[in-house]
C-alpha cells in the first residue's frame, strides 16, 4: 500500500481514515470470508451430507445475489452507518438461528431459508469499505495524485481479501475441529456483532444523503447496467468461482491422500502469493494499462489451471497453484480499479457490493457444483471446474477489451486509465 508523496500541506488517505481504520475493517470482513465454508462445515457435520453442505453453500450465495447490491443501493441513499448497523445485528441473529436449525429435526427446507437469510443479510463490509476508500480519493486527494492512490488502495484491498480468504477456512477449520461444527458459525456471529459495529460507527461512514442532494448527485439506477460495468461484474464471477472450485477439489484432493484438513494450509500457498503479486500492482507501470492486465493474468490463472489436470500428487499441485497466485491477485485488483472507475456518480457503495456480491455467488455456487462432482464422479471431475472458471475470466477479458476503446479525441485520462 503505497501513496505517494503529498506536500506537508496536502491531505492523504491515511490522514482522512486514522490509524484504527485498516485493522477494524480487516477483521470486519472475516465473518463474510467465513460464512460460505462455515455453513458447508455445519451442515455436513449435523446432516451428514456433503451435497446437501454444498447446497447450503448455494442458498448462501443465492441469497447474497438477491440482496447484496440491495443493501449497496441503501447505504447509497440512507448511509453506511445506519444500514451497516441493522444488517451486523440481523445477520448476527441469523447465523445464530441458522446454527440451532442445522442440529434440530426441522426439514431441509427449513435449513435453505435459514442459509438463503444468511446471505441475504451479510453486512457487505468489505465493498464498502472499498466504496469509502474510494470516495476519500476521488474527493479528498488532488487529481495528479488520485490514480496512483486509487491503483495503491485497491491493491490494498484485493490483499486483504485475500489474506481473508485464506485464513477464513482456516479459522472454520479451526474452530470446528476444537469447539465443534456450530463454533464457526457462532464465532461468525459474535465478530458481525462486534467488528460490524465498530466499522459501522467509524467516522469515514457515509452520511445518509436528504433528497435533495440525493437527486443533484445520485445518477439512475440505468447506469448500472452498462455493459462495461456489466462485464466487469462477470469477470468478478469467475474470480469467485475459481475461489470455490479451487478449495473445493483441492479437499477432495487431499482427501484422496487421507489428509483433508491440510487442505487450508496447502491452499494458503496460492492466497500468499496472489496477496503478495496483488500488492506488486502498484508497481506496475502506468503504460501497462487495466486493458492489457486483465486478459494477461486471467491466462496466468488458465496456465496454472491446465497444469492442475495433470497434478498428481503434491509438488505437482503446490506448482499450479504458485502459478495461480501470480495471477488472481492482481487480476482482483485489475477488476476492482476498472469497478471504481466504472461506478456511476453517488452509487459506489452499490457497484463495490455488486463486484463483492457476485463474488460470493460465483464462490457459492462453484463450490456447490465442485462438491457434487467430487463426490458422485471424481476428484479429477472436480478439478475442470477451476479450469472452466479461469476460461471465464480470460473470456470476459476478451469481451472488455471489445468494450473498451481509446481515449475520446480532446479528453484527458488519468494514468492507468481503463480507457488506454
């Protein structure tokens, strides 16, 4: 996370948020990197049912496709504080619920609403606090300085999530194997209640807008569904589904070798390294255009992919997902700077929750698919879904490169500008 140099008499990003910002928000997102895997864990422990784990995992992704960019659009309208608040204590009292349901002998449908409510309710901390990062630079900072802070924050934020995503299992793993499977679930719970909160009442929240200044701000709901904001919603999508095909097979590859808790730890040398590349971003030169990045790592992901079909045994596997991590992270960072750009006025609260959302859903629902094919077919079955999801990526790079032109004829881009 690298600034560059103000004068004494500039603002920075770190003046606007404080020291305290970064570490609340950091553990504020772990219930939402906890969430997916911590139902799949409960409900295979108390149901005994791989598929129907992997099921729950989909209801949770359902549910936040349903409401995730809902709850982007009123923290829009009526603030990140209030809103964050009320989803901490909602989401909180359902995870509470929802680990009572999994162990009582009420019906499967009964388990679903609860995973579908669950997701449903996820405070969406870490797009927000993307969108609050974002809305400091784009205001606060001078414009020679926002593009090199805005590629710089972003990287920041693309390494904790995945600094999240990798530790995430590995606290379920962890909390299950010492407490039991409702401990994830609860400890979810217990940090939504706390670090939400906190993160919540933070002086960057948001205030709510009146309606007035709503209407001289706010642009239509209709800009959301440009293509190029569109496309870059999907390729969000198969970051996330290669996130869940990825862990997934890779359980039901060590599970083959008899040692399925290792699967988060053998994972991490993939999350380490694609946090470690994410913040290389901001390195890179400014001629090395968002255009040309995404297509570029989005093959480094195919590479390590193809590679994965032929992992036999562990040093094959630790090598593909080396070479994965080269290129998730930074095409994570690639995705959010082409989201931030891409946001229409007063609506970036909603386009980060879309990007976070459907990242969640891809993570969902691949995870679901991998874990029904691992377990009716095969391990190997599992490990095309990774592929499949890194053809995704490379395809929707494809597709923004057709959607993205050169610079308008007397219009100045900022460096690093999508449309070079």
């Amino acid at each position: 996370m690298q600034e560059p140099t103000p004068t004494p008499q500039e603002p920075t990003v770190l003046s606007r948020t404080g020291a305290l910002y970064f570490p609340i928000a950091l553990v504020a997102r772990l219930p939402y990197a906890m969430v997916v895997i911590g139902v799949l864990t409960l409900v295979v422990s108390a149901r005994g049912s791989v598929e129907l784990g992997g099921l729950n995992s989909a209801m949770v992704g359902l549910g936040v496709a349903c409401f995730g960019p809902l709850i982007g659009a009123a923290a829009d309208r009526f603030g990140q504080r209030s809103t964050l608040l009320i989803m901490g204590v909602v989401n909180s009292v359902v995870l509470g619920g929802l680990a009572w349901v999994a162990f009582s002998d009420l019906p499967i449908w009964v388990l679903f609403l609860g995973s579908f409510l669950t997701g449903a309710s996820v405070p969406q901390t870490s797009p927000m606090s993307r969108s609050r990062l974002v809305t400091i630079i784009k205001h606060d900072l001078p414009p020679a300085r926002r593009p090199r802070a805005l590629s710089s924050f972003l990287a920041y934020e693309s390494a904790a999530d995945e600094v999240i995503f990798v530790f995430g299992p590995v606290a379920v793993g962890a909390l299950a194997t010492t407490l039991g499977a409702w401990a994830p679930i609860a400890g979810a719970a217990v940090l939504t209640l706390v670090f939400v909160t906190a993160f919540a009442l933070h002086h960057t929240s948001a205030p709510a807008q009146s309606a007035a200044e709503r209407a001289a701000t706010l642009a239509p709901a209709s800009e959301l569904l440009r293509p190029r904001l569109l496309v870059t919603v999907l390729g969000i999508a198969s970051v996330g589904m290669f996130f869940g095909s990825m862990l997934t097979s890779l359980t039901a590859f060590m599970q083959d070798r008899g040692a399925p808790e290792q699967a988060g730890l053998i994972y991490g040398i993939m999350g380490v390294g694609s946090a470690v590349f994410a913040i290389g971003v901001a390195f890179l030169s400014p001629k090395f255009t968002l255009r040309y990045r995404w297509p570029i790592f989005a093959v480094l992901i195919l590479v390590g992919t193809v590679q994965l079909q032929w992992a036999h045994d562990l040093p094959s596997m630790l090598v593909s997902l080396a070479v994965m991590g080269i290129g998730v992270g930074p095409l994570l960072v690639t995705l959010y700077s082409f989201g931030a750009e891409r946001s229409p006025e007063g609506r970036s609260a909603t386009v980060m929750t879309m990007l976070g959302s459907s990242l969640m859903v891809g993570q969902a629902g691949a995870a679901a698919v991998t874990g029904i094919l691992a377990e009716n077919l095969s391990t190997e079955a599992a490990l095309v879904v990774p592929l499949g999801a890194a053809a995704l990526a490379v395809l929707s790079g494809g597709m923004n490169w057709a959607l993205t032109g050169k610079s308008s004829p007397g219009r100045a881009q900022p460096a690093g500008s999508d449309t070079e």
